[in-house]
C-alpha cells in the first residue's frame, strides 16, 4: 500500500457524507486506502460510512475510537493503516482530484519526511481562518523552528517511519483533548527535531468547508491561542528547546497582527499564558 489516505471524525455526519463523496474524484493509480476512525460519535456516522464503503473507489478500513481526543483517534489510525506514506485531512474538506498523485511526488525525495499543502477556503462567506492559500513553495530544514500555521491538520502528509520515529501523536493536543488545537504542529515540530526536512507544497490542494462565520473569531482565537501556548511551553520543557521557545515569543506580535489584527492582542497573551501555565501543570503531573 502506498498512501493511506486518514480521517477523523466526530458527530459531523452531514459534513462526513460530503467530505467521503469527494473523495470518489481523487484520481491515482496506485495502490492506495482510506482509513476512517469514529471518534465516540452517537449520530448517523457509521451508517454514512457503511453506506460508502461498497462504492468507495479504494479499500476502506473503519475503525471507532471510544477515547475521546482527535490525537487518540489519529494514534489508532496509525496502528491500522498500511500505507508507507500516510496523509491527512479533515471531514470538513474537499481534496483535489491530483491530492495523492501530488502528494506522492512530493514525497520522491527521499530526505523530505513531512508536506503540507494549500487549504483553501471553499465558501467565500466563512471566516478566512484555518487556511493557508499561498502560492509559494517553502521548506523546512531538519532542526527548523515551525511557527504556529506551518503545519496543517486538514493538508499534510508523512512518512510511516517518521511518525513512528516521534512517537506519534500526544493526546494533550487538539480537539477533544486539554489543547483544543496544535497537534498537527506539535507533531511536525518533533519530526523537525529529529532532523526530517519539511516542505510546503501548494500544488497539494484542499478545499476547507468550516462553515465558521465572523461571530466565531473570539472563540477560535481563544482556543489556538491556548493551544499554542501549550506548544512552547512543550518546546521548552520536553523538547528543550529554548531558542525555538524564545523565537515564538519574539514573533508573537507580528503573529498576532497578521491573524487577528491586533483585536484581541491583550487577550490572546492571556491566552497564550493560560495555555503554557496549563501545559506547566500537565508536564509537573506527569512527572
């Protein structure tokens, strides 16, 4: 098997059934899956997913997750996907006819051990957030510092060994989990540190159907906010990483800037705070 293709979900059935019938027009001609993992949802999923099963263009492997935690259903999606590249989006987005065929030639050099694609805002009337439309290919050097949006659930893709090589997903990180946010991240910054370079491809394109309007922002601030506050608190405490740790505190302005423009700076320093004050308190714990 050469791509599984994983997606995650939970009581967004509706948003499901439009995610699974795009994936019919993904065109590639080689041996590839779709790996769809039920993360404890009590609506119509399964039976969207049973209904799409007999008429999917690839095998289909579907799996429910009871635990709750986007990364403990990413995790039981790793165990069960045969595919020696494993890519990533999420039941909310539409994948390009060429996704995997794109993906895929990405991943001919051999020392690239991680991509993220573009991800386009598919209803001009959502929210322009959780997207990244550039048209500018990037990359990342093995021990490159990812700034917050480098790396992006819903458009990436890694080598097998490579998340076998960082472990994994942490399930303190994105939805469902104490960090609503940043498991895509976090995960790409550890594969950073062990020394696999990144790229940034905008040929590899999905379209994002969110469906978050303006009124949403402060909720969405609050929540990446303290998502990526837990991240450098990571940075610096487990992956000892105080550069890395510094560099994201010197951009927080400019970053700020960019997503929010400047409306909830002073909050989203709280926010950042709370969430690195809250990671202290997981990694203290645990130790």
């Amino acid at each position: 098997m050469d791509i599984s293709l994983i997606i995650c979900t939970r009581n967004r059935c509706q948003k499901l059934a439009r995610h699974l019938e795009s994936l019919r027009y993904i065109a590639f001609d080689r041996p590839w899956e779709i790996v769809v993992v039920d993360n404890g949802s009590v609506d119509e999923t399964a039976a969207v997913v049973r209904r799409f099963i007999p008429t999917a263009s690839a095998p289909v492997s579907f799996v429910f997750e009871p635990k709750a935690g986007k990364s403990n259903a990413l995790n039981t999606a790793l165990r069960i996907a045969r595919g020696e590249i494993l890519a990533f989006t999420d039941d909310d987005c539409y994948p390009a006819e060429d996704f995997l065929r794109r993906i895929w030639s990405a991943f001919s050099d051999r020392s690239v051990g991680y991509i993220t694609g573009r991800i386009m805002l598919h209803d001009l009337t959502d929210l322009p957030e959780t997207i990244n439309e550039s048209t500018t290919p990037r990359s990342f050097p093995g021990r490159h510092y990812l700034y917050p949006g480098t790396v992006m659930g819903a458009n990436m893709a890694f080598r097998r060994q490579v998340l076998g090589n960082v472990g994994g997903f942490d399930p303190l990180f994105g939805p469902g989990a104490p960090f609503h946010s940043t498991e895509d991240l976090d995960v790409g910054s550890r594969a950073s540190a062990k020394g696999w370079i990144g790229r940034y491809d905008p040929e590899i394109i999905v379209r994002h159907h969110h469906e978050r309007k303006a009124g949403d922002l402060a909720s969405m601030a609050k929540s990446y906010s303290i998502g990526t506050g837990a991240y450098y608190m990571k940075l610096l405490l487990k992956g000892r990483e105080f550069k890395w740790f510094a560099r994201g505190l010197y951009q927080f302005p400019g970053r700020v800037k960019h997503w929010y423009g400047g409306a909830f700076f002073w909050r989203t320093i709280a926010w950042e705070a709370t969430g690195a004050a809250k990671y202290l308190y997981y990694f203290t714990r645990g130790r």
